[in-house]
C-alpha cells in the first residue's frame, strides 16, 4: 500500500505545481517600471501586461509594502484639461496585451514606506480575480528616462 500513497502524493503535487506553474508562464510582464517624483509627490508604476492563456484575465489591484496606497488609474484629457480617475478593474483578453504607459493607464503610488532613489527595485504584486497574485519586481527610473 505505502507505494501506492506515495504515488498518489507525486502525482498530485505535480499536478498542483504544474497548474501554478502554467499561470505564470501564461500571464507575463515586460517593462516594468516606477517613474520616481520629488518628495511626497505619487509616483507612477509603468508595465505590459500579456495574457497567454486561452480565456480573460481581470487585473483587479496591486499592493506593494514599498508604498502605503497603490492604485490603478487612467490618465485622459478632457476639454483640454488633464483628468485622472480610478479604475476598478482591467480586462485582458486571451492572447492580447495591455499597457500601462504614460499618459494612458499606470499604477498611482502614494505614501512611501521608505525613501527610494534612481536605481532600486521595488516588488509590486498584481492581484487578478480567481488566480494567484503576481509579484513583479519594478525598476525606479527617473521622470526623464520615460
């Protein structure tokens, strides 16, 4: 019988990695970067977010311990005035990918946990509704460098 459970055991802990393992390999983030302000001025998180898989993905939010509040926010112009308003939630389709860029989509960061400067790294998890959350490591660039 002991054969038998250990089986059972390898098989199934494959099984589970292999399903997390296919959603981070499906789900990809190239270009990941936070544009640093002076002082206590937000900064911006900057990304492209791929969808592999074969169905839609629902980003629903990001948290990072390097920022006290992260959101996610479209930039837009109206009547020639600059507008910005929060988004609860972004839809990628199977297969098609989604920027966060510069006067479009970005991640608003406010209140800094801690002091960062040109060159750090900071962790950004991108939550999804019914998967794991996704841990990016984001480079801090300057205003200029975007």
């Amino acid at each position: 019988m002991y054969p038998f459970f250990r089986s059972l055991l390898v098989g199934v802990s494959a099984l589970l990695l292999s399903t997390g393992l296919a959603f981070a390999s499906d789900v990809a983030v190239s270009n990941p970067k936070v544009r640093l302000m002076p002082g206590d001025i937000p900064s911006a998180g900057y990304f492209k977010l791929h969808n592999g898989t074969n169905e839609t993905i629902k980003l629903v939010g990001a948290r990072s311990d390097a920022f006290g509040m992260v959101h996610m926010h479209m930039s837009m112009k109206k009547d020639g005035m600059a507008h910005m308003k929060a988004v609860p939630e972004i839809d990628v389709a199977a297969g098609e990918d989604f920027e966060f860029a510069p006067s479009g989509y970005h991640l608003m960061l406010m209140k800094r946990s801690a002091p960062l400067k040109v060159g750090d790294e900071v962790v950004i998890t991108l939550e999804f509704e019914g998967r794991d959350p996704m841990p990016v490591s984001f480079k801090v660039v300057s205003p200029a460098a975007m």
